[in-house]
C-alpha cells in the first residue's frame, strides 16, 4: 500500500515482494478510486504513494501521464521493475517540491501512513494546477479498530507498555480532514465514511501476514518467537468476529475525498 511512511522511531519496513504477492487487494479496490479520478487524456497526474505501481500503471490506461512517488524505496525499485516505462521517485509526501504542475493529485491507501498530514495538505495545494482536483482514499476514523485494539492487548499481555508512538496511522474523521482541506485553499466537494470488511490473502495465514506487512514496526521489538506468540494471541482474540469460512477479514473503515483548488 503504497506508504508514505510517518515521521517517526517507528517506520513500518516494505516488503515490496510480499507487499505484491500476499496483498494485491489494496491496488484491486483501488480501482474504484481511479474510476473517481475519472483522468482524462493528456492530464499530468501525482500518485502519492504509489507503492508498487499498479494503479499508477492503470491510470495511463486513459490517456494521462504520472508520476508515481513513494517514500519507500523497496517500492519505487519494485515499480520501475513492474513498469520500466512509467516514472517513480523515491520522495517523502510532507516534502512535496512540485508548483503548479498537475491537473490532478491522486492517493490509495497512503495518507493513513502519515502523521504530519499538515505538511502532506500543503504540497499537494502547491502541487496541483488552479481548479486542480485532488482524490484519495484512505484509513478513516475507526479503522482496523479490532485489529490495534487486539494487537494493544496482547502487547500488554507480553509486558509491553503501549505507547501512542507505536502507533503508526492516522485515521481522521470527515470534519477533521474536511477543515484540513479547506484550511489550504482546498474546497471538499465529496466526502463519504464507510466500513469494508477486506478478505485477506492466503487462508490461514491471512491475519499473520497482515501484521507481519503492516504492524512489523511494532513487532521488531522482540524476538522471533516472542513474535509468534503475540501474533498468536492476536489470532485467538480475532477468530470469533474476523476469521470466517477460512478467511481471515481486516475491519477497514475508508474515507473518500474529492477536493479542488481555489
């Protein structure tokens, strides 16, 4: 998922060949937002985020140019092997160096990784052209709740104090991020608040994976085995309301949004 890590002790490590081969769902629902963005031929498009490349890829299916940005590298170097033809850059979202240069600002599954969402607002204003469109989706207020809830525990249960500094996301409401916007100059003109219930990959093995990709800075902290134990623990308290059929669920809650420069 494309991430722009947080500013903090604690960055979360890519994987980008996991990322690929075990989480393909993120760039698949995507697809929905990139419907949203509607682009149109010849637009210059930013992709912020753009971890493996994939929706980057499908948006110059219409016409548009991109350049696609991640501040992990081991996904920049992933998505030029991906798309060779395409441009990615390795560069940090809260230091976005572009003026006036996109008819659109496009982000999937990113912002959430970032704890400065100040400074993420204010280059994607600089960035785009007037009467340019910004569209994302992203971790919403009440995101992966069970999940961190589960998690917090049984980091407690191991003898681990809880910090607010593990905590790698940042899930805003509609009201916060809405005045975010419109504090820069960019006026909301869609905003929507929804639960998805997202399978993950590979069975069994779904919910470890997941925490293995998305909570590893949190993990890295211990032992391998003590690792285990936790993602065990984990495991057990989930299993009644998020593992079904054979399917392990993440309890995602997005945010669409669809702003435009003054």
């Amino acid at each position: 998922m494309s991430r722009q890590d947080s500013q903090t002790t604690f960055q979360n490590r890519w994987n980008a060949e996991l990322y690929d081969r075990k989480h393909s769902f993120v760039s698949q629902l995507g697809s929905d937002v990139v419907e949203i963005l509607s682009p149109k031929y010849g637009e210059c498009i930013l992709d912020i985020g753009c971890g493996t490349g994939h929706l980057s890829e499908k948006i110059t299916t219409f016409g548009a140019k991109v350049v696609g940005i991640d501040s992990a590298a081991t996904m920049i170097e992933q998505a030029r092997k991906n798309y060779p033809s395409l441009q990615f850059e390795v560069i940090d979202a809260t230091n976005l160096q572009f003026t006036d240069q996109f008819d659109a600002v496009f982000s999937n599954a990113a912002l959430h990784w970032i704890k400065e969402p100040e400074k993420v607002v204010s280059g994607i204003y600089r960035a785009l052209k007037s009467k340019g469109r910004f569209v994302a989706e992203f971790g919403g207020k009440g995101n992966v709740k069970a999940i961190v809830t589960a998690l917090y525990n049984a980091l407690q249960a191991a003898g681990y104090p809880v910090e607010e500094a593990l905590n790698p996301w940042y899930f805003p409401s509609i009201g916060e991020y809405g005045a975010l916007l419109e504090e820069h100059s960019l006026e909301l003109t869609f905003a929507t608040l929804f639960d998805r219930p997202t399978p993950l990959d590979d069975g069994e093995q779904g919910m470890q994976n997941w925490i293995k990709m998305f909570a590893n800075n949190i993990l890295t902290a211990f032992p391998a085995d003590q690792q285990m134990s936790i993602i065990a623990d984990i495991e057990k308290q989930l299993r009644p309301t998020l593992y079904k059929n054979g399917t392990w669920f993440a309890d995602y809650r997005r945010i669409r949004v669809i702003a435009i420069k003054d």
